[in-house]
C-alpha cells in the first residue's frame, strides 16, 4: 500500500530520538509556524506570473480545478495544492502569496512569501522564450526589496530573526536542461558545452545563488534536486521509443543531482552548520514512476490534461483531454506533478529517510529548531 511506504523510515526515527534525549521536543503546530520563503520555478510558483506579460502562465482553467473552496485557478501549475503549499500546511501556517500580489501587505507579510516564477532556470538565458519572467537574480532583488518592507513593520532587528528563523524552498534547475540545453537540437548551450560541462556550469552558477541567498539571510534552505526529466509526458511524447523515459534527460539528471548534493555539502562546510538541505525529488518521482499502484496511480505516463501522446503534447487547456479522477494520475499536465504526487513529495520532505533528505528530514529540522 502507498501509506506504507510513507511511514517514518527508523533512521529519521533515530534522529528524532536522539534529539529527545537532548531535551529537544517537538513544538505544538501552533507555535511551529513560522515565515516561510519560496524561490525558483513553476514548480513552486504561486502565482506570480498572473502578473506579468509572460505565456507561461496557469490562471485559465481547468488548472486549479481542485484547489479549494473555488475550484478554479490560481496560477499555481497544478490541479490544486502545490508544494509550498503542502510544506505551508506541515509548519502551521497560511499559504505564501505570491510576491507580486497586490494583497501582500501588512501581518501578511509576516507569513512569508512566494517569489517563484514559472519558466526560470539556475541560468539567465533559461526560458528567453517565456519573454518576461522573474529570474533568479530579481527573485532575490525582491527577497531584498521584501526585507525593508517588513521592516517599516516591525523594525529592523525583528526582521532579521524572522528571516534568520525562516524555513526556505528552493526549487530550480530543470529548465536549465529542458527550457534550454535539450530544448532544440544544438541548442546554444549544447554548441558550447558537453553535457557534463554544462552540468558542473550550472552546478557552479547555483552555488552563487545559494551563497547570496545565505547573505540575504537565509538559514534554513531546502533545495530539491531535479525531478527524472527524461520521464515527464512531454518528453515521453517528444522524445520516447516504446514509453520508455528519454536517456539523454535521464542522464542529465543523473549527472546533475549528486554534484548539487554535494555542492550543498561543501557550502553547510564553509558555513560551519546545517543551512542546506537536499531533497532527493528525483528518487521521489522514481518511486511513482517505477510503481505507480503503490501509490494509488493508474498511470504515470500520461498527464491527466493534455493531448497527443500521454498527453504530452501543448498546454493545459479547456479544449485538452482531462481525466476524471485526477488522483489516479501521478502527472496533472505534460511537466507537472498532480496535487496527490505533491502530497506525497511532501511526505517524503517531512520524514523520509537518508535516501530522500540530506542530512536530516524536516520534522527532524523542526524538532531542533524549536529549542533555537
């Protein structure tokens, strides 16, 4: 059954208990809530590319036709909830609103906020096709512009703790393969780098953003890898022979994943703590993908919104075929995980073993950080 693969594996077991037996104790949800910051791509966007004259965009329907109480769209690429919105559930608190919303403002601000954009990449010729859109850079200009915001509200020195004590999630870089190197055959990037050159430049590219991040304030950063690109229903679509998943965007993420984790390593090292956290996504796709029953799946080939093969082919819209049952469907559109599938992810971020979270799941984080 899916729920027992979710269980809290015994080495996240471990680590719970022995951060018990320091006199360390988890904190009611209440007092758990915390401000919590998003960056990176349409993964994690909220919303932001409503705002802006962009067409990657998801504020038609039938995206958000399962995101309560309206049942209509939101700008978030999914059927309903995304993972920030999952993550906003576990620590306690409201969902972020997208930074570009003209809602933000006053104790909403307190909450956090979401600065994702749909399209972007590590790089800033990612996504040069989507025209306007909030790349890493701006991202963070906004993070910075955000700070002096809320302290007008509640002075400098408080916001540095809200900052400091802030949960972050990043999630960026699969666009930097898919929306570029592999997005046309010889492509520029392609031209210019082989392909495990093009993953360590972009390797070292992110680890600049992660260190201004750091300098902005950042103390507690989740970074997830990338998922297995070559596995998606646009790829299969474009790409596959008999469904099997694309080997050259396989091998892209094979290469790409371990070198970001142990990037990440190297920074909590020059840091002196735990700043960085690395989320196996790729593993957690693998998991569906390999065994989609398990988890409750009829498929996870085929994207329950779309057309041509898997569903794979264009948008998302009113005029694509759409399941019935969109919790049967591991993918919601041609690149996107279901609201189910980003449940799961989420479960999996909460208190899944090694082999997901490096060094520590975010329940054991939580737990530490309470006593902070």
């Amino acid at each position: 059954m899916a729920s027992s693969s979710f269980q809290t594996p015994w080495p996240a077991l471990l680590a719970l208990a022995i951060v018990m037996s320091l006199g360390i104790t988890l904190a009611p949800r209440a007092e758990a809530a915390r401000a919590f910051f998003v960056f990176g791509d349409s993964l994690v966007d909220n919303g932001n590319n409503n705002y802006l004259a962009t067409t990657a965009r998801a504020d038609s329907p039938p995206y958000g036709i399962d995101y309560p109480p309206t049942h209509r769209p939101t700008g978030r690429f999914s059927n309903g909830f995304n993972i920030p919105d999952f993550i906003s559930q576990e620590i306690g608190s409201e969902s972020t609103l997208p930074y570009l919303s003209p809602e933000l403002g006053g104790q909403r601000l307190l909450v956090g906020a979401n600065f994702a954009s749909a399209g972007i990449g590590v790089l800033n010729d990612t996504g040069v096709q989507f025209i306007n859109v909030i790349r890493m850079y701006q991202q963070f200009e906004y993070f910075r512009q955000y700070q002096q915001r809320v302290a007008a509200l509640i002075g400098p020195e408080r916001t540095k703790k809200l900052v400091n004590q802030a949960l972050v999630l990043i999630t960026v870089g699969g666009n930097d393969f898919v929306n570029n190197y592999f997005l046309v055959p010889y492509s520029a990037r392609s031209r210019q780098y082989s392909l495990p050159n093009y993953v360590r430049y972009v390797i070292s590219e992110f680890k600049k953003l992660l260190m201004r991040l750091y300098d902005l304030g950042a103390r507690r950063v989740l970074v997830t890898g990338t998922g297995p690109l070559g596995c998606v229903p646009a790829e299969l679509a474009m790409r596959s022979r008999n469904g099997q998943c694309a080997a050259d965007l396989q091998q892209a993420a094979s290469l790409y994943n371990p070198q970001l984790v142990q990037m990440l390593k190297d920074l909590n090292k020059k840091y002196k703590s735990q700043v960085f956290i690395s989320a196996n996504t790729q593993q957690m796709h693998n998991d569906f993908i390999s065994n989609p029953q398990a988890y409750g799946f009829i498929t996870s080939k085929v994207a329950c919104c779309g057309q041509g093969p898997y569903n794979g082919i264009g948008l998302c819209t009113v005029a694509s075929t759409l399941c019935t049952n969109r919790d049967q469907y591991a993918f919601w559109d041609p690149f996107h995980p279901s609201q189910k599938a980003n449940r799961l992810i989420v479960q999996q971020i909460m208190t899944g073993s090694t082999k997901y979270m490096d060094p520590m799941n975010l329940s054991t984080i939580m737990a530490m950080d309470s006593r902070l």
